[in-house]
C-alpha cells in the first residue's frame, strides 16, 4: 500500500541564525488499520491537515491522507495505537 505523504517548510532559530526544516507526515497503509484516531488528534490538536479519505485500507478500515501544511506537533504519532504514522525531518 502506498505510503502518503506532504512537505512543510519550518524555521527554527538554531542559535547560529534560521534554518529550515522540512515536516513530512507519512502514513504506513500497510501497518495502519483506519481507527481515524490521527485524524482526531490532528484536528484537536494540530492543525487539522489529517483527513478521511476514500480508500480502504488492509484491515477494512478508513485510511486517512495528509492535506495541507504540517505545524509538526506530532500529535498524529503520539496517538496511534500500531505507529503507523510518523512526521520525517530533513533538515534543508
């Protein structure tokens, strides 16, 4: 299954000026069974970019997609029960 995933530009004051980083929240479709739990926590806690969308995922449940710009709280990992999703750093 595919994995999704979104690139967001951060700044971060590293002591020796700004850097970028960027946040790339990528969803594992064969480890996750669609509990939408991310998407809850992501819409109460971050910013709302995890969403539902139409595709199934191995274990009948919903799979969510990523749409939007990540603020990188990591919310969306903390919370899945199989860690399923996770927020990738490269620094630029």
């Amino acid at each position: 299954m595919p994995r999704t995933k979104t690139d967001t530009m951060v700044s971060t004051d590293s002591g020796q000026g700004t850097s970028k980083r960027r946040l790339s929240p990528v969803i594992d479709g064969d480890a996750c069974k669609g509990c939408l739990i991310c998407v809850y926590a992501c819409d109460k806690y971050g910013a709302g970019i995890l969403k539902e969308s139409e595709e199934m995922t191995s274990m009948g449940g919903i799979l969510p997609y990523v749409e939007g710009e990540c603020i990188g709280c990591r919310w969306c990992e903390r919370f899945c029960p199989d860690f399923a999703i996770s927020v990738e750093e490269a620094e630029e």
